[in-house]
C-alpha cells in the first residue's frame, strides 16, 4: 500500500495557545516558542508576524528537517496591566502557504504588592508607635529583600522574612519613635531584587 506524501507540517510544542505566567509591567520579556516539523519534508518558516508592534517574533532561519524542532523567539515591550493577549502568526511552506496562529498570554503586574499603601497616624512627644504592614510577592519567581530603611532616623523596620518565594508575603514590624512637636512626613523603603518599593509615613504630632 502506498502512502501520499504529507509534505511540511508545524506542530508548536505544547499547543497553539501559550500562557508564560506573571510578569512585570512595563518590563521587556522575551519566550522562546519551540516547534516541531511533523511532515516528512523539510519546514521552513517564510513569515512571522505579530498582532501589534508592541511586539515582534523571529524565526530561526534553517530549515527544519521531519521529526526536527525549531524555535520563535517572541518578544513584548511589557506594556499594560493584567491579562494581555498577542497572535503570532507563522507563515511556512505547507501547502497553500498555510498560516499557523499561536495565541501568547501574559499577565502583567507590579512585583510586589504594600499592604497599607500609606501609613497615616497621630501621637504625641515621647510615644513610640507600632504599625504593621505587609509586601506580598505576586511574581512567579523569587523576590529577595535586600534592604529595609527609612529616610529619617526615628523609624525602624524589621521583617519576619528577606527571601519572599512566588505569593509569599513577609509582614513588617514598623516602629516610629516622636521626638519633637513636628509632623513626620517620611517613608519606608523597601530595597528588592525587582527593585525599590516605598510606603509613605505621616504622623501629626500632638501638643503634650
């Protein structure tokens, strides 16, 4: 019995529709879509293009043999917040210069998340206040903490953990000590490896 050719034929490597996870906004990332060459003759890629020019996909330019993968490194500029969608749309040498759509999702966030975004109090000379807040990890990777100051010497801050995995949140003890009958207008700095995070502080100082 005799078989007809298939000729070329794309296969992407996990299926049409991509989601890559949590990334941060306003952040360039770059994924890799892996394709395999389920024809019997060799697959080239004619064409890529995508559904916006906030972003862009190239194509690795060998042909690739049946049986044999290549990859499309598919890049976007970040912009947006929350669930974005792109079309890659692949043009090969299958019959009727067939093109193939691959759907990418992203979800676009800040990295961590402060809980309050502002601390707002009131105390008098000689109080030490205690507040409390949080910084929650919402990326799919670690975050360390790396520092935890102020921009004035009467606050002081100490968390219960530096190394945050993907949704972990670290609590912060927060202690504000009123030396003089003037406002506090300062803030909480919060140094990660995705950068520097603050929660503004203001305290209306009573007279005794």
């Amino acid at each position: 019995m005799l078989f007809a050719q298939t000729g070329p034929k794309i296969e992407i490597v996990g299926g049409d529709n991509i989601n890559t996870g949590n990334h941060r906004k306003g952040q360039e990332l770059t994924h890799e879509i892996t394709f395999k060459n389920v024809g019997d003759q060799d697959l080239l890629v004619t064409s890529v293009q995508t559904s916006c020019g906030c972003s862009s996909a190239l194509a690795s330019s060998d042909a690739v043999k049946p049986g044999e993968t290549g990859t499309i490194k598919f890049t976007f500029n970040g912009q947006g917040m929350g669930s974005v969608t792109k079309v890659v749309m692949i043009t090969t040498n299958e019959a009727g210069g067939s093109t193939k759509n691959v759907q990418m999702t992203m979800n676009l966030v800040d990295p961590v998340t402060l809980n309050p975004g502002s601390i707002i109090t009131e105390g008098k000379v000689g109080d030490e206040l205690n507040q409390k807040a949080s910084i929650q990890n919402t990326m799919d990777k670690e975050i360390d903490i790396t520092e935890l100051t102020s921009n004035t010497p009467v606050i002081k801050i100490t968390s219960d953990k530096m190394i945050l995995m993907a949704g972990e949140t670290a609590n912060l003890d927060i202690s504000i000590k009123i030396y003089e009958e003037s406002a506090i207008n300062a803030a909480i700095i919060i140094k990660t490896t995705e950068g520097e995070f603050q929660i503004p502080v203001l305290v209306d100082v009573k007279n005794n």
